[in-house]
C-alpha cells in the first residue's frame, strides 16, 4: 500500500483517531485509579490493546506487498509506508546499532503535539504511548519479529521509540 493509500485519508477522521485514543487512555486511566491497581497493569493493557491494533493493520497494510527479507527492510517499511499509514508523516530518523537495538525518532509525533508543548507534563505522557508502542510490537510480530518496545520523550512532541529485537540463542 503507497502513502498515497493511507488508512485515514481526511482530516476528519484523523481528529475522530485521535479523540479516541485520547479518551481511551482516560479510560483506562480512571479505571486504574478507580481499582485501585497498579499503573504498570493499566500500561500493559494499554499496550495490549495496541499489539492486537497493530498485528490488524500490518496485515491490512502489506497483503499486497512482498515479503521483507531482512530485519533492516522490515524497520525501513515499519519507518516509511507502515507509520505514514497510521499517522500521516514518516518516522523523521532510524538508527541501529546492527545488533538488533532500532531507535525510531519522530519529532512531532501527532498524540502530543495536542497534549503538552513543554517538559512540564511529560511524566502524563507516558501512558499515552503505551499504544503507539504495542502497536509497533504487534505489527513486527506479524511480520515475523519478536521484539520489545520502549518509549522516551525527548522534548514534547519529539519521541524516541526503541525497538529491541528478541535474539534466539
């Protein structure tokens, strides 16, 4: 699937996207203080609803796409066509360390760019990428990739995700 073929193709639904995944992480939010639980369980369901998204959308994405041959193509595609998709811009730079460590930095990354402009609120960030980051675990899963996800802000909106593979010994 080209940019040119993205899944939200209007401003309209990009702004009913993003409503929706603010008010579902409020949910989940006031949920959590209502029970009582722990922030690391709000953040693992969260992030679980994000992988399940994410295995939907790379399906969706590349049926009609070749098989990747190697891990570097498979970050390439998930930094190009896979997040263009989702979220109307590029992943703006992709380091490696080519030992299986990705750290995929976007510097206007759209869920915060309405959250917060300064340092002062970026400990209530966090669980706003908790989706973003299952999303891209779950699309490198269905693509035959095992890996971890993590989430750092740099200086809002700017965020780095850092994609760790899971090496079999």
């Amino acid at each position: 699937m080209s940019q040119s073929q993205s899944l939200f193709v209007s401003d309209e639904i990009w702004t009913m996207f993003e409503f929706l995944h603010m008010e579902t992480v409020q949910s989940f939010l006031n949920e959590h203080k209502q029970r009582g639980s722990s922030m690391d369980h709000c953040y693992a369901k969260l992030e679980y609803m994000g992988f399940r998204f994410g295995q939907k959308l790379i399906e969706k994405f590349s049926k009609e796409r070749e098989r990747l041959k190697d891990e570097l193509e498979m970050m390439k595609y998930i930094c190009k066509e896979f997040w263009f998709n989702i979220y109307r811009k590029n992943i703006d730079n992709l380091r490696t360390n080519h030992q299986g460590v990705y750290v995929l930095t976007d510097n206007q990354f759209r869920f915060l760019r309405s959250i917060s402009s300064t340092d002062q609120f970026t400990a209530e960030c966090h669980p706003f990428l908790a989706i973003p980051c299952g999303v891209l675990r779950g699309a490198l899963a269905n693509i035959g990739v095992s890996a971890s996800v993590s989430s750092e802000i740099v200086k809002p909106p700017q965020v780095k995700f850092t994609v760790t593979i899971d090496r079999k010994t």
